[in-house]
C-alpha cells in the first residue's frame, strides 16, 4: 500500500475526531455563556442587596 492510500483510510477517523473536539468545543461555550449570565445574575442580586 502507497503512502496516499494509507491517508485515505486514516483520513475519516481524523475528521470524526475533529467533529468530536468541535461538539465537544460548542458545548463548553454554551455552558461558559450559561455560566456567566447566572454569575451576573447573581452579581447584581448582590449589589442591589448591599446598597447604601
């Protein structure tokens, strides 16, 4: 086997990989978004609780 036959075979598992890290990417993006809006949320609870 030539070495552009081996890329061919091995090239499917490289791009289920890839999909893999971006899935896996966008997930932790939505959780950080959902994360930071329950952290802010929860900031400004605070502040207008400690107002003078």
């Amino acid at each position: 086997m030539d070495e552009g036959t081996a890329a061919i075979a091995i090239s499917p598992i490289l791009v289920l990989i890839q999909l893999c890290f971006l899935v896996i990417g966008i997930i932790c993006v939505v959780l950080f978004i959902k994360l930071a809006r329950r952290g802010i949320k929860t900031l400004d609870d605070y502040i207008e609780k400690n107002k003078f």
